[in-house]
C-alpha cells in the first residue's frame, strides 16, 4: 500500500467515527429521571369542575381551565428535530398542532397567551389560533408572527405591560421580564444580540434564530381560588415583581444549570422569594426537539451540553429548594390535568 493510500484510510476512518459520534450525539437523549420523580399527584378525591386545573404539554406550554374559562399559554406542539433546529429551517406542523390540540382535550379556547417570540413558545400560536378561533395575546414580534401565516387582524392582540386583561374569573397581568442570560457568548448573540424584535411578517420556514425573542412577559394570574405566577424564562428584572405574592410559581428552570452559582441564587432570591409560594411547579426542562407524541423526554445529547444542562439544572433546583424547606416542589405529568385550586 503507497503511503498517500494509507493516510487517505487512516482519514476516511477518522472521518467516519466523527460523523458516527456526531449522530450519536443527536440522537441519544440525557436522563430527566429527576425531574419525573416528582411529578404531582392527582387529588385523592374528586376534583371539582370549578376547580383551577393545569395540564402540561411541555416547555411552557400550559393549559389553564377554571371549568368555565380555558387559557393556553404558548402551544408549542410541533417539535423540529435537533438537525433542523441547528443547522436547517423550521415551521409549524400543522398535524402536529392539531394532535396536541385535541391531546389536551381543548374544545372551546379562551385565549392564547404567549411568553415571548422564541420558536419554542410562539412558532405554533397562530394555528392554534386558527384551529379554535382564540385570540393570541403577545408582543409586537409575536404579533408578526401570527401575520406570516396570515391570522386575521382580529385574532391578533398585543400585551401592555402591567395592564391587566380579565378572562372569565381570571385577571392576566403581563409584566415584562428579562430572558434567561445564555452564557455562552455565541448562542448569546444569536438567541438576544442586536435587534431583538421581528419587525415583518415572519414567513416559514426560517431559520430558528429568525424567531427573535421580542420582549419576555411573566404572567400574573388571579382568580378567586388562588393566584399564580408564570415565569418561562430563567431571568428576571430587578423590582419588575414588587408587590406581588402568589400561592404558587410556574418556575422556568431551562438552561440554569449552565449559568453561574450567583445566577442561579439571584433566580430564586428574585422569583421564589419574592413571591414566597406555597408550592413550585418546575416548567421549560424538557426537550424542545422531538415529537410531540412521545412522552416527555430529555433534550439530545449535543444540545444538552452546549446549552441544556439538564441534570445541572435539576441539582441546582434541589440545592436552592433545600433551603426552602416548606415550599412543595413539582413537576407536571404530560398532558394530565392536576389541580392547583379548588
Ligand atoms: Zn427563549
């Protein structure tokens, strides 16, 4: 064998085993055994139709019903795959919704409610818009959102910040927020730098960092039986919650346990106990790619490392909650509905 032909294979081999470990990468997803340890329970006795209840679709994807008014934040449903979310052009899937859509049991709809304009809360709200005729309530990027695909003007409303909107029995306060900080410059820029606002009709399919973030919103809920705060995004601003207390806290934990230990305590000095709930549901742990129909599953390998961190998130949340001995901690079971109030 000439020696051009043995680097040629020593080569073809490498290349070979990375594409292989590559693959491998993308395809296995990490452990979120933790996470479904402490999923809640269901109530012991029957739960009252009045009740406030929650089901889980993952992300922060949330179904909300009093029995009379239905609230959906998000309706993230169709999850891209990891190759296209990295390196290709995502879109709605319209099967997709539709199956999560009739999965959550959702026949009349209220109101859409969505955190910011990230694919992974916002991308799918304007079919779900279409396919139950609820409005969806976000900022002015979420708004071009929805005009890419064409929902009527009608369908499409913006938030004003700390202006109260009543559904049925609950009051929805949208208090602009921070995002969670990435801490890797890269991601950084591309996730948050420069213009963060979709200033046109956003036609898919597009890359994923075409969704830019556009303003990250906390909800307030109060209702009669409770209130509650949902908090997506691992970031916050300093005062923006002043005032506020809340029975329980919807917690966005994604990508904390890649931030630093000062990050992580200020999240909960900043969230948790300024709210001082009696009980907090963990939220945005879960995986953002693969298939709506699986059960909830752990983000692929690869994207787990240079951003997820999922086991380190969940440590982190069980170091700072040690602390906080006499607050209930939980996670939700997909697509079940549990009960908050009653
Ligand atoms: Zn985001």
């Amino acid at each position: 064998m000439k020696w051009y032909t043995k680097v040629l294979l020593v080569l073809a081999v490498l290349l070979l085993l990375a594409v292989g470990l590559f693959w491998l990468s993308i395809q296995t997803r990490v452990s979120i055994a933790d996470f479904l340890n402490i999923e809640k329970g269901p109530t012991a006795d029957v739960t009252p139709s009045s009740a406030v209840t929650a089901q889980f679709a993952g992300v922060s994807t949330l179904l909300l019903s009093d029995g009379e008014t239905t609230i959906l934040t998000d309706g993230y449903f169709s999850r891209p795959g990891a190759l296209q979310v990295g390196f290709g052009k995502i879109e709605p899937d319209e099967e997709d919704v539709k199956w999560g859509v009739k999965r959550l049991g959702i026949t009349t709809l209220d109101v859409i409610l969505v955190v910011h304009s990230h694919f992974d809360h916002a991308m799918d709200a304007p079919i779900v818009s279409k396919l139950t005729g609820a409005p969806v309530y976000g900022s002015a990027s979420t708004a071009n959102i929805c005009r890419g695909l064409d929902l009527p003007e009608q369908q499409i409303r913006l938030l004003e910040e700390n202006k109260p909107l009543q559904f049925g029995k609950f009051r929805v306060t949208p208090i602009l927020s921070k995002h969670y900080e990435f801490p890797n410059p890269k991601v950084r820029e591309a996730a948050l730098g420069g213009n963060q606002e979709i200033t046109e009709p956003l036609v898919p399919p597009v890359k994923q960092d075409a969704y830019k973030m556009g303003g990250a919103y906390t909800f307030y809920f109060e209702h009669p039986f409770g209130n509650f705060l949902l908090q997506s995004s691992a970031g916050w601003k300093e005062h923006a919650l002043d005032s506020i207390k809340a029975d329980l806290v919807f917690l966005g934990v994604g990508g904390l346990g890649a931030q630093t230990e000062a990050y992580q305590s200020e999240y909960f000095r900043q969230i948790v106990d300024q709210l001082a709930p009696k009980e907090v549901i963990l939220i945005h742990w879960d995986a953002l790619t693969g298939a709506v129909q699986e059960p909830l599953q752990g983000e692929v390998w690869l994207i787990d490392k240079l951003m997820g961190k999922t086991q380190e998130t969940f440590d982190v949340v069980e170091r700072e909650m040690a602390g906080r001995p006499d607050i209930f901690l939980y996670t939700l079971p997909k697509w079940e509905k549990r009960e908050l109030f009653r």
